[in-house]
C-alpha cells in the first residue's frame, strides 16, 4: 500500500498535476455554484478538455472538478437556496437559514470544513476498506436494494418535517413523476400524453430546478413587500457576518461530521444509493441523535443540520468510486461519466486496474486528499467574495436566477419544450410550497422511483413471480422491518405521550 | 357551498384536495398502459407500480382531507391576498416568451430581452443599467458556453445568417 501511494504522490505532484487540480477545483466550484449546473454537468463540460491530456492527470483533473462541484452546490444552495444537484438539497434546509440570518459567511465555512472532513475520512476508507466494502455491496441482491431504497425514503418523510402524511404524500407524488416516459423494463410508454418530448421522461434537472431554485425566486418575487418600491438598493452586505466560528460550534460538529462521514462513504458505495441518500439520512439521523432543544433548531440555521449532510455528501462521492475503481461499476451518474472517460483513453477499470495501471489507481486516491485539500485552500479565502452574490440586489439578482436556471436546463436538451414544463413544474411548486407541503421527499421520490421498479422487477423476476423475497431474505426482512418501525414510530410515541398524559392528568 | 369552502380553509386540505384530482387523473392515465404479449401471468408489468401509487395517493391525500393536522406557521388566507400575483404572472408569461422566443430571435437578443423585461418587472427603473447588465449578462454568457465550454448556442435571429 505505501509503495502505491508512493506512486500515486509522485504522479499527482508533479507540477502540471498541480496546476489541474488548482483549476479543476476552482472551475468546478464556479460551474457547481450556477443553478442548474452540477458535478455531473461539470465533468461531462470538462471531458473535452481532459481527452487532451495523460489519463491519470485527466483523471486528476475530472476528481478536482467533481469535488470543486459538490462545494460550488453547496454554495448556490446555501446563498440561494437553489440546489444544482439532490445530494446538497438538505444542504438548503439549515444553510439557507443561516444565511437570511445574516450568517452566510460562517455556513460557508462550516460546509467547507464538514465537506474538507467528510472527504478526507471518506479517502481514507476508500484506502484501508476498499476491497472488503466492495466485496460486501457485491452481496446485495436487488431485494436488499429495493428495501435500502424504501427505508431512505420512508425516512426523509418521517424527518421533512411539518407532518408525516404530508411528506409521504409527496414523496408518492415524485414517486409518480418518475414513472413518466418509456418504462425501463419494457420500453413502454407511460403517461407522455401523446408528447414525443415525454417519452425519455422528466429530467431530474428540470424537476429540481423548476421545483426549487425557479420556485424559490418567484416565492420571493410574490412575497415582495408592497410598500417599498426603493427596493433596488441592497441590504444585504450587512448579512454576510462573520466567518469566524464559535467555540462550542466547532466541537458541536466534530461528531456529526465524523459519524455522516462514515455513514456516507457506506453508502456511497451502494451503485445508485449514492450522495442523495447518504446527505438526507445524515440529516435525519443527526436530526433524531440530537437534544429536544438542538431538534428545534433543524431546519432553521442548526450548525449540525448543515456540517452532516456536507460531510456525508463529499464521503459518498469518494465511497462511489470504489465500485467503479474495483468493480468497474458506476455508482452514480459522475462516475458514469468518469466511467466513459477512462473507456474513451483505453482503461477498463475493475479488479484488474490495480495491477494495470497502479499510476491511475493510486492517483485517484491521492488525488482525494489533495483535491480536498485544494478546495479548502482555495475556498476558504475566498468565502467572502463567493458571499458577494448576495449583495446583488433583489430586482437584479432574481431574473438572474430565473435566467440561469433556464438556461442550465435549456442546455441539456436544446428543447424549449423544457422551459415550458420547468414554468408548469415551478407554478405547481409555488402553490404547494404556499400550501405547506415539502419538496425535498418529492425530489427523493422521484429520484429514487426508476430504482426502485427496476429493483422490484428484478427482485420478482429472480424469485419467480413471488413476493416472498420480502420475507425470505433475513437483511431484506431486517431493513423493512427498521423501514416499518420508522413509519409507526411517530403515531406509537403519539400515543404512548397521550396515554402518560391521560395517566398524569388522572 | 358555504360549508365546504370553510371546510377547506385550511392550507394543508386544500394541497391534499389538489393532490387527491392529480391522484386519481393519474390512476385514469394508468389505465391506458399497455401489456406486452404474453404479461397476463406476469406479477410485475409496466403498470404495477403506477396502479399501486395511484392507489396510495388517493389514499394519502383522503387521509389529510380528513386529519389535516395541526397548521404550521404558514400564510393565512387573507395573507395571499397582500402577495403580488400580478408580478407572478408577469413572471411566469416572461418566462413562456423567453422559450418561444429563444429560437426566432437567437440567443443573446432573446435573453437580454427576458432579462431587461424581469428587471424593469420587478422595479428596477434604471434603464442605462438595464440594459448594460442584460446585454453583458447574455454576451457573457454566450462567450463562456461558445469559446471556453465549446457548447453551440445561436447567438442571432435564424433570418441572420452569420458565420
């Protein structure tokens, strides 16, 4: 192992490596931060440019642009509450508070240090436990997959907050969503309408940029103050605050960072499970670890509900590379496109990789640590300035959000019928966000809802058209066991606090 | 009448009455999934779990009609009055010409336009800024995706012929 990471130091150290990852970092934060564009829209942008280059420096290149990313998501949900990609959804939840507190500065800091955190124990995981993590997600049958994946949800809606029917409600609803266009399993179409547009479905894009970022800037828009027509000058320079953090904040996120790092990289590893479930479940664990006073502040600024799901994102970016580094198998759609890269320079990564090509292997890893470390280098310093997009005033800053993510969606398809539908989608959102109703355990319906039916098929078909594959197999019956008592756990505490009210009061 | 719009002021019934009719128009749609030859005896089709999600929609959003829950801090209904829908709306149209637009018209003169258009909406009433950070937004924007990202986007209307 030290002669690989020997090799892997000697390859990314050297100067034009350095230099890639500097750019790569400082590009992928700048794409990851416009509203529509993610990690995965940042690397396939980036493949062009590393097609030029040696595999392991446009591997090198593509990892720092990745990472760079993720932050730069992070960002744009943290300043305006628009998340470029699902996995920095809960993100949102508590940055976004903290920074219409006036604290953007320091919820920038404390995601780029839960990030900084979550991928450098994620790397050195990726290192110590590669093989054996990978050998034991290559023992989960779809069975296991399809109960992982109905636990994640059932624990969004049990964690989103504002009642539990509302938020299964909504998750049904983007399980519904992702049922549109020609059914994976037999190419059928559904619910398209008779619109050739519909049939590859609804983009994942579009549905969370309609439903957030659009959604968020014409809440704002609708909740204008009628009074104050001087509008145009902006306030907001005093709400960048301080980044300094307080004492106890710091200690307060050494242990949810640490516990949603190795949550996260253990999940990261499940192909298709990924960021997305790894940041809401670190949410929702953080969320039930913490004190009846901490709980009250998820969801409104809490430095916990902000620091775990960044750390567990950035571990599960890094924990996705070992099915692809080992296995050979893409564990998200980054690194499928990673995938095709190394295809397109005549690498077939998998078991054989290792022995192959040790420079690539152990460059990606060593690349983690120095990627992430770049990232905080380059981030921390300039947090103020990233911060400045807030002090662009309302009238200007809002039909610039309203652009961008039109035209981050617009440029994926070249299909204006995309606007259109992304304008429906963003209209349904305002009215339901009015209405209370979440969207995040929509977002997660409607990622996870093609997984699911694909497991589901899957699972049937390998135990011959019976549903005794929900019993039979001891992890899958444990899972949904965990996913049932998460569902019936809020009622059974309701009733258990009425009966000892009832007792009390008698 | 008087009686059910009472009933349904209440934020979380009316969503859950919004979502019961897209519920049930989406288990009517679910009909029309077709079965391919010889999926009779089959557990699983491409229309299982539609059916079953329809089912557990219209399920989900009767329970809330009935058990709304207790409100959360949210807007009242004499509040949605005071919110500015006409700057929605103007939003929203913008929005829909600014995808009939992008074609015709190209690119950078469509987008200044949709930007000029949502500033000047949302009040701002500086036109010399206007109309300097729309064009440079778009022209900027342009350049990025064209020179830098290699992404071809039609920077003029399609009766001007440039090359």
């Amino acid at each position: 192992m030290l002669d690989g990471i020997q090799i892997g130091l000697a390859t990314a150290l050297s100067l034009q490596n350095i230099l890639l990852l500097f750019g790569g970092c400082l590009a992928g934060t700048f794409i990851g931060m416009l509203p529509g564009l993610g990690p995965m829209t940042a690397i396939a942008l980036m493949i062009p440019i590393a097609g030029t280059l040696e595999p392991a420096s446009g591997i090198i290149m593509m990892a720092a642009v990745y990472y760079g990313a993720i932050f730069g998501g992070s960002t744009s949900s943290i300043l305006i509450n628009a998340p470029g990609v699902a996995s920095t959804v809960p993100t949102a939840f508590d940055g976004f508070p903290l920074a219409q507190q006036g604290k953007a500065a320091k919820a920038l800091k404390i995601a780029a240090l839960a990030s900084f955190s979550g991928g450098i124990i994620g790397a050195l995981l990726l290192l110590t436990s590669a093989p054996s993590l990978a050998r034991l997600s290559l023992a989960f049958q779809s069975s296991v997959y399809f109960a992982l994946m109905l636990l994640g949800l059932i624990c969004v809606a049990a964690f989103a907050g504002g009642g539990m029917l509302k938020a299964l409600l909504m998750t049904v609803v983007g399980l519904m969503l992702s049922t549109v266009g020609a059914d994976q399993t037999q190419g059928i179409p559904r619910f398209t309408l008779g619109q050739i547009d519909l049939i590859d479905g609804i983009s994942f894009l579009l549905l969370v940029m309609a439903t957030f970022a659009l959604a968020e800037a014409l809440l704002s828009i609708l909740r204008t103050p009628r009074n104050t027509e001087a509008e145009t000058d902006s306030t907001f320079d005093q709400q960048l605050g301080d980044m300094q953090l307080a004492k106890g904040e710091a200690r307060l996120m050494a242990m949810p960072v640490a516990r949603s790092s190795l949550l996260g990289f253990i999940i990261g590893l499940l192909p298709g499970a990924g960021a997305t479930i790894a940041s809401f479940l670190a949410y929702g664990t953080e969320q039930r670890l913490a004190n009846a006073t901490q709980r009250k502040s998820f969801g409104h600024g809490s430095v916990r509900g902000l620091a775990a799901p960044e750390a567990a994102n950035n571990a599960a970016a890094t924990g996705s590379f070992v099915p692809l580094l080992t296995l050979g198998l893409p564990g998200s759609g980054t690194t499928a496109i990673m995938l095709g890269a190394l295809i397109a320079y005549g690498i077939q990564p998998g078991p054989m990789l290792y022995v192959s090509e040790p420079a690539v292997f152990w460059s990606v890893i060593v690349s983690m640590w120095l990627g992430n470390a770049f990232l905080l280098l380059l981030n921390l310093p300039l947090i103020p300035y990233i911060a400045r997009i807030l002090a662009v005033p309302k009238p200007l800053l809002l039909p610039l959000i309203l652009f961008f993510s039109l035209i981050g969606v617009y440029l994926v398809s070249f299909n204006t019928f995309d606007i259109y539908m992304m304008v429906g989608f963003a209209l349904a959102a305002v009215i339901l966000r009015l209405l209370e109703f979440p969207m995040a355990p929509m977002i997660l319906g409607f990622i996870l809802g093609g997984l699911i039916e694909e497991n589901l098929a899957r699972a049937l078909l390998i135990y011959d058209n019976s549903w005794s594959f929900l019993w039979e197999r001891p992890l899958t019956a444990n899972i949904l066991s965990i996913a049932l008592l998460v569902l019936l756990l809020p009622g059974i505490t309701r009733g258990v606090m009425r009966l000892r009210q009832a007792a009390s009061e008698r | 009448m008087h009686q059910v719009i009472a009933y349904l002021r209440h934020p979380t019934r009316c969503g859950a009455l919004l979502l019961l009719l897209f519920s049930f128009s989406y288990g009517w749609l679910a009909r029309d999934i077709p079965a391919l030859p010889g999926a009779a005896g089959q557990l699983f089709t491409a229309g299982t779990l539609p059916h079953f999600l329809s089912a557990a929609g219209v399920i989900l959003a009767s329970l809330l009609l009935i058990v709304p829950g207790q409100r959360a801090t949210g807007l009242s209904f004499a509040q949605l009055r005071t919110l500015r829908w006409g700057r929605l709306a103007g939003c929203l149209a913008l929005m829909i010409a600014y995808g009939w637009s992008l074609r015709p018209l190209g690119f950078l003169l469509s987008s200044a336009l949709f930007l000029s258009g949502g500033f000047a909406l949302l009040g701002e009433r500086r036109w010399l800024r206007v109309l300097i950070l729309a064009s440079s937004t778009s022209l900027l924007f342009w350049l990025l995706m064209s020179w830098l990202l290699q992404v071809h986007l039609q920077p003029w209307p399609a009766f001007v012929q440039v090359d």
